[in-house]
C-alpha cells in the first residue's frame, strides 16, 4: 500500500548556465510537490484496529511545515549567483528565504535536494516509512518524477538537503534555523 499527497508553493529562480535563456532573468512559478509514501515492512499496518499504518497527518505534517514555512516564496539560486552577495550585504534577514545549490537551481537539482529533505524529515519524525516516488510539476507540461534507484549515485548537493529541520541553505548555521519553539520542524 502507498500513500501520496501533494502540496503546492510558489518559487522564484534564475537560471545562469544558458545566458541566451530567458530562464536567465529571475522569473517564478506554481509548483505541485508530490510525495508517494511506503511503510517499510507490511506489519506497520494495523490491520483490524486502527487500518492504517500512520494517520496522515502524522504523515504530512511535518513536510507540509516545510514546503509551507520554508520552501513557499523561497528565491531558487545557484551557489555561484552573485546575487547572493547582494542579500548578504543588503538584505541579510533575507538568507533563510534563498534556497542555494551548487549549479543552477533547475526543476531537476531542486527535486533532488528535496527529495534527499523528505527523506531527512522521515528518519527524524516517521522512520517507518519511506518515499518511493517524488514528484514536482514545474509547469503543467512539465515534471521531474525521481525514486529511490535515482538517488543511486546522485551528488550530495548541499549539507542542507540532508538535515531534517527547516534549512534551504548552508549560508547559515544549523542552529539558524531552528523553530522558536526550539524543535527543528
């Protein structure tokens, strides 16, 4: 049995590697981020008492904080941008709003940081579960769908991707982004 949700946010980002693209000039879109969740082993089911395996909302609540506190109106950039001297300069209480790869911040190496993310907040808040498909919708037209097998051998992007609290960026210290309540997600 697989579960899967969906949940949409806005983005921004620009796209340097093409300077003749007009993905060149900092422009936005919808996006559709969907997860596809397994239970790891098929006794995670409590099958005649409760009938699921984990309540969604134990299943989604902690990515959804993610997708809706930190990945919602976040600046897509590489981490070459020279834009982000500016923000560093001038608009500093802005750092936590950019989310920073090496390389350009395609659909493709966002879906895999984020990717690598949802897993991170699974082994923290539900590890009995994993995600078996992750989808993001660019546009109607257009999505980058990764499972498991793509992870094999995929680059480590940033330290971010890999910590489950609610970081979009190695700019700031671990401890940066922890909730004012002190819990990480």
């Amino acid at each position: 049995m697989q579960i899967q949700f969906t949940r949409r946010f806005s983005m921004a980002h620009r796209l340097l590697a093409d300077r003749a693209s007009k993905c060149a000039t900092p422009h936005g879109h919808n996006e559709f981020v969907r997860v596809t969740l397994k239970a790891r082993s098929a006794d995670t089911v409590k099958w005649g008492q409760a009938n699921y395996a984990q309540s969604f909302d134990a299943l989604k609540r902690d990515w959804h904080r993610f997708v809706d506190d930190s990945l919602d109106h976040a600046f897509q950039l590489g981490k070459a941008d020279p834009i982000i001297g500016f923000f560093r300069a001038h608009e500093p209480d802005l750092l936590p709003r950019l989310l920073i790869i090496p390389g350009d911040p395609t659909t493709e190496a966002v879906a895999l940081a984020l990717y690598h993310k949802l897993n991170a907040i699974l082994a923290a808040q539900v590890p009995d579960f994993e995600c078996v498909r992750f989808e993001i919708e660019e546009t109607p037209t257009n999505t980058v769908i990764l499972t498991p097998d793509d992870l094999i051998g995929a680059p480590r992007l940033a330290d971010w991707c890999h910590r489950a609290d609610m970081s979009l960026n190695d700019l700031l210290p671990p401890e940066a982004w922890t909730r004012k309540d002190g819990a990480c997600l």
